[in-house]
C-alpha cells in the first residue's frame, strides 16, 4: 500500500490537454492540489474545471519568465511545490535535409530548455518541501528509438534524460528526486494530428496491438511522486506497450 499523496501541491506543464492532462487528472483524482499551465489561458481554464485541478495558469515553458511565473503561481495558490511533472513538449516532424534553424530552436526550445528553466524557477519550491519529486515526459523517440523527421526532438528527448542525470546527483541532498517517463505511442491530440497512417502503423508495431492511454502514463507519474519511490531517482520507466522489444517485424506479426 502506498501513502496517499492526497494534499500534495503539484504542477503539470503542457497539462491542456494529452499527457499532461492525463497526468493532472491522476494525480487529481488521488486528492492531490493540482495547478495546470499551458500557453492557452483558456484551454488551461477548461482543463483545470474538467479534471478539477486547484488552479491553471498560461505560461510558456520556453521562457524563463513565464517558468517564473509558474512557480509564483504555485507558491501562491498551492503554498508550495512537492511534485514538478514537466511535461510541456512539441512534436513537428521534418526530415534532416528540410529543417529549419527555427525548426530546431523551437523544438529544443520547448522541449529540452523548457525542461530545465521549469525545473530551475521550481527549485526553491521543491527544497523548502523536504520530499520533492520532478517526473519528466521524455519518450522512447531519441532514448531509445529513431524515427525519420524527429532528429531534432529525438535529440530534445534524450537531452532531458542528460540533464535528469545530472539534476538527480545536484538535488539528491535536497530529497529531491528526478526521474523520467518515457511514453511510446499514446493517443493524445497530438499524436492524433500526425494522422492515421501513421497511427496505424504503429499499432501495428506495437505487441500489445493498442496505443497506450494518457492515464497510463499518469499512473506512472503518480508511482514515481510517491513517498515509496523515494529512493529511485535518476532514473527511467518505458512505458510503450511493448513496442521497443521486437527485432523485427517478424517478431510482432
Ligand atoms: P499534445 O497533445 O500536443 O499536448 C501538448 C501540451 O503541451 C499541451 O498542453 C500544450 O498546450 C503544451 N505546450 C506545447 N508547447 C508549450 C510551451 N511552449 N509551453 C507550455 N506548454 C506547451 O502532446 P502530447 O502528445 O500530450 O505530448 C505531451 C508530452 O509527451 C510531450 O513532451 C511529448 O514529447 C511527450 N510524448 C508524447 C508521446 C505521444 O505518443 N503522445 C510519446 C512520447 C512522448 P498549449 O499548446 O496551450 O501550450
């Protein structure tokens, strides 16, 4: 039996939706105070209401300022931060060949800077708790796995397992812990953009033959933030259906 993690103080960036809202409704769901951000106000408030979150604030991970914010939004409206899921990440495709310097600026912008200044304006939060927790969103694309026209975001994902590395040592004294989760292929509305070829194929490509859902990531999230996982940091959870093991098609056929 875990100790309920009911009352804790927790963030979710990039909770408007997908992951993220699947996170925030878990750990919602297990009582816990639960402040949404997302750079749509708006979206944020809807999402907030629907998975009755304490509190939503707009913000954009990539910049130092709005982290800032979210910090001060957390301070002020959940007196404090005991769990940091920074979730927050982009995902647009292009080959090597056509992309763009912005392409790469924004996706590592977002996904990879995003993860560090969320994580540095949340750090006096998460000292003066005794027992705080930073879950990362990362994926198996870039740790794990390649797939054409994600060079760049497959770099901002093993990225953030480079800076958890390190994080996790700095913090360790702190009772800070810092791990990553590592989705495969989940139906978000994201993903759901990348359309049903794709969709298909990986289902394909996956043994359990289902693409995961946005809450089986967020009951993962919600092992890592308890009092039990205290002793785990630094570390990763793949959680894809399966779909890392085969050696070949032939093996998920
Ligand atoms: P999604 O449905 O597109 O949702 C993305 C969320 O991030 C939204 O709430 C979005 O809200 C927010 N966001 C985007 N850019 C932001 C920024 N600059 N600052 C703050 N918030 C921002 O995506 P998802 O599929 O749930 O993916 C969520 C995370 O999981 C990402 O880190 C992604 O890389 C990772 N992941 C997803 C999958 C998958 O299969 N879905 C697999 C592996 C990893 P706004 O647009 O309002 O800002």
């Amino acid at each position: 039996m875990f100790t309920p993690i009911a009352g804790r103080a927790v963030v979710v960036t990039g909770g408007t939706r997908g992951i993220g809202k699947g996170i925030a409704a878990v750990f919602a769901g297990a009582g816990a105070r639960v402040l949404v951000t997302g750079r749509d106000e708006a979206a944020a408030r809807t999402a907030a209401d629907e998975v009755g979150a304490a509190g939503y604030v707009a913000a954009d991970v990539s910049r130092k300022a709005d982290c800032e914010k979210v910090a001060a939004a957390a301070a002020e409206r959940l007196g404090g931060l005991d769990v940091l899921c920074a979730n927050a990440g982009v995902f647009p495709s292009a080959r090597l060949g056509d992309l763009a310097e912005d392409d790469i600026d924004r996706v590592l912008g977002v996904n990879l800077k995003g993860t560090i200044l969320t994580v540095q304006a949340c750090l006096p939060l998460l000292r003066a708790s005794g027992h705080g927790r930073v879950i990362l969103t990362s994926s198996i694309t870039g740790p794990v796995t390649g797939y054409p026209g994600w060079t760049h975001y497959g770099a901002s994902k093993a990225g953030q397992l480079g800076f958890m590395r390190t994080a996790a040592i700095e913090l360790a004294r702190d009772g800070i812990t810092v791990n990553a989760v590592l989705p495969g292929n989940i139906m978000t509305e994201g993903l759901a953009g990348l359309g049903n070829d794709y969709v298909n194929g990986m289902t394909a490509a996956i043994p359990m033959r289902r693409l995961g859902t946005v809450e089986e990531i967020g009951h993962t999230a919600l092992f890592l933030a308890t009092d039990e996982a205290g002793y785990i940091t630094g570390q990763t959870i793949v959680v894809d259906g399966g779909q890392t093991l085969p050696e070949s098609p032939e093996a998920v056929s």
